[in-house]
C-alpha cells in the first residue's frame, strides 16, 4: 500500500493525522480514501473542482505529483502532501 | 462593547474595561489570515479564514467564541468557470423564521445558507449576470472581481443591494433572481468611458440606520451619497482634494448626514495625506469636510482597509494595514491607540 505522509501544518485542523498505508492505485482513490478517514480533508487538498489547490503539492516518489504523468501509483509509493512554499 | 479585529494574522477580541481602558481578552485563529467576522442577532460569532494553502473555511460559535465550529464553506458548481478564491464579507438576514447567512466571495458571487452554514446556494443570477465580460479584478494582484459589500432593506427581504470591484453597485429586488446595475452618478476614471453602466469600484458602501435608503460610499475615484437605495448617486467628494480616495467609512448611526473617512494621498499614493494620518468627518452630508487627527500619529504610512473602521454610538475605531489600532470614543475628536503592534487589520467590528 503507498506510504502517506502530511505537513504537519495539517494537524492543526486534523489533529489525528499521521502518517499511513492506504490501499489506493490513484490519487483520485487517495483523496477519496482519506477523505472517509478524516471528514472534510477533501477541501483543504483540492478545490471544488477536484484539482489540487495551488499552494499544496503532492509528491510521489520525490517526483511533483503530475495528473497527466501519474495517472497509477504504485503500492510501494512514498507519498508527501506539502503546504507549497509557494502560499507563504 | 466588543470590538473584533479580524488581522493577516487572527482574529482579536477586546472589551472594554471599568478604567474605560480597551483590554485584549482573546485571541483566535493565531497564526491565520481572517476574512471577515460577523456577529448575528442571535449573537453567534461568524468567521472566514482565506488560508493561502488551504482555501476559504467559514466557522461559526455559539458561545461567544469560546469554541469555534467549521462548517461547510461555499462552493462554485462544478460545471461553474469559477472556483472559490476567498470570502470577503458575512452577513445575516432574518426572512420571516428563516435565520438567512449571506456570503459575499472572490471570484464575485452571493451564496446563502438557511440550514447555518450545513449547506449554500448560490445567486446564479448574479454570477451569470450578461455584464459580467465587463467586470474586472479589484486590486491586490488579482483578475477577479469580487463580492465585498451586503446591505439588505429592513422594509422588503427581497431587497439586497452589493458592491463589487470591480462592477459597481446592483440590486435585486426578487430575493437574487435577477440583478440590476445601479451606477448612475458614479465615476470610474480608469474606464474609457467614465459614466459605464458596469465597471466601477466601489470600495465600501455604508447604509443608514435611521433612513435605509440612505447610502454613502467611499468608491476609487470619490465619495457619494443615494437618497433613494442607491438608485442615483449624488459626488460629495471634498472639494478640498483631500477626502477623495480612500476605502473605509462610517456613518453616524443617530444622523445620516455624518460621515467619516480615511483618506489616502491618491490611488497611486496609498499613505495619508502629507504623512499625517487623519480621519476626515462631515456633519453636513458632504458639503464640507474638516480633519480630525488628535492623538493620530506624524509621519504615519498607515492604509486603512474597506472594513477596517466601524461606529457604534459615540465610539468609532479603525485599523491599519501597518498593525495599528485607534478608537476614538468622542465620534472622533480624540483619538487613543490601543496597539501599535498588530498584523495588516482587515476588519475591526463594534457590537455589544
């Protein structure tokens, strides 16, 4: 299963995340399956539209998270979710 | 009295204590960049956080900010071309038992919730409106025109009258189904065409509370007045040149001929005129405007937001984009700091 891992930014408004397996082939899958696990995580991640918001990054492997490149994760994948430099 | 300042940095409460003295009693949301605050007739406290990272959150407390609830936050439609950017004002409207929660946002749409915020409704009637190819962005960096004004007519729920930069005032007066541009009078000098239908920046618009269809705004390229609900307004612009351009203002809540503002050199110089923070005050419904700077600072490099400055009787405060904080419990003849180390003030609320 791909190893999550957050910001710990995040923890202010999810105090029990911590870093996880979570059974996903997808980032789509991913969101969805955190999203069961922490209730409203969904809409810090991405915006209405399901994109992921500006000033958060994903990480797969160390390599940006790219929709059109990593359509598949694999099960050994090491996942960071990061707030971006770029928000401040 | 309270007084909530919403800052860059969290959202403070101070109250007022027996000395007279205005003491810092709590701080919320360190850390975080507020939007905007609002307290209900049911005193329930309602706050936005536009977080850089996370996007706009909405919560509300029932208990006087003892603890804070997140609710759900407005959301474009997904076959919408907009997507939610911040939230720029709350406010609250009671139509007939329903207690309504109106949100006002970036990019420029009006979303209600009747059920407190489990669930919103978009104005599509607004956000579809056929002028909208002529609004544009109103200032810091952004293309996005957006929402940042609400008044409601207490004699017709139906009523609702926005300000939007940049597109100008609209009313609707079938509870937002259709939208009507009401500018006749405003001046908009950065437009080809100064007298547009659309297009016009109006930094803050204020309403009576004696006489609703009274209205004063403090727009980009003036300042003006409506006697009839905004449907015309009428330049009261300083003909000094100093009560020109600025974004905050208040009106007496006893007298609608009274008005202040904080005016800045020009558009292109954003400080107070000659370095010299000042609040500007008319008595006489625009015909003159005299300085009241007693116990303001010299030099001062001080911008004071659209929602920065508020009244409630005698006692009118402001905030400043430098972190400084005045009240003045005289209707602005005396001014006193209360702090001189916050973050950028966005808001500053008065309410009891």
């Amino acid at each position: 299963m791909p190893h999550v891992m957050f910001t710990s930014a995040l923890k202010t408004f999810f105090p029990n995340l911590k870093e996880e397996y979570i059974e996903a082939d997808s980032i789509k899958v991913l969101l969805s399956e955190l999203e069961k696990k922490h209730q409203g995580i969904q809409g810090y991640l991405v915006n209405e539209k399901g994109q992921i918001r500006e000033h958060v990054k994903f990480y797969i492997d160390d390599e940006p998270y790219d929709v059109k490149v990593h359509t598949e994760i694999s099960k050994s994948a090491q996942i960071h979710i990061i707030q971006a430099i770029s928000g401040g | 009295m309270k007084l909530a300042v919403g800052t860059d940095k969290g959202l403070l409460i101070y109250k007022q204590a027996k000395n007279s003295e205005w003491v810092l009693a709590d701080i919320h949301f360190i850390g975080m960049p507020i939007g905007t605050f609002h307290a209900d007739k049911n005193q329930h406290w309602w706050v936005a956080i536009n977080h850089k990272h996370w996007g706009p959150k909405v919560y509300v407390s029932a208990n006087m900010g003892k603890t804070f609830t997140e609710v759900n936050s407005p959301k474009f439609h997904t076959d919408s071309p907009f997507t939610l950017k911040s939230i720029w004002t709350i406010k609250s409207q009671s139509i007939g038992p329903v207690h309504r929660i109106h949100i006002g946002t970036e990019p420029a749409a009006l979303f209600y919730s009747d059920d407190l915020g489990k669930s919103w409704n978009e104005m599509n009637g607004l956000s579809n409106h056929p002028s909208r190819s002529n609004w544009q962005g109103g200032g810091k960096g952004s293309n996005s025109p957006f929402l940042h004004t609400l008044l409601t007519n207490p004699e017709n729920e139906e009523h609702l009258i926005i300000g939007i930069s940049c597109a100008g005032v609209f009313q609707t007066y079938d509870g937002g189904m259709t939208w009507q541009p009401n500018n006749t009078g405003l001046k908009a000098f950065f437009l080809p065409n100064s007298e547009s239908v659309v297009g016009h920046d109006p930094h803050t618009i204020c309403q009576s509370k004696i006489n609703p269809n009274i209205l004063w705004q403090q727009n980009h390229c003036g300042i003006y007045r409506s006697n009839d609900h905004g449907k015309t307004w009428q330049d009261l612009t300083d003909q000094k040149g100093k009560a020109v351009y600025g974004f905050a203002m208040a009106i007496a809540e006893d007298n609608d001929s009274e008005a202040w503002v904080i005016p800045a050199q020009s558009d292109h110089l954003r400080i107070p005129h000659e370095q010299k923070l000042a609040v500007y005050y008319t008595k006489d419904a625009g015909q003159n405007w005299e300085s009241l700077e007693n116990g303001l600072p010299n030099p001062a490099f001080d911008l004071v937001l659209r929602d920065a400055m508020d009244i409630m009787g005698n006692a009118l405060v402001f905030g400043t984009n430098n972190g400084n904080l005045y009240i003045s419990m005289d209707k602005g003849q005396h001014w006193t700091t209360i702090s001189q180390n916050l973050s950028a003030v966005r808001s500053v609320t008065l309410f009891l």
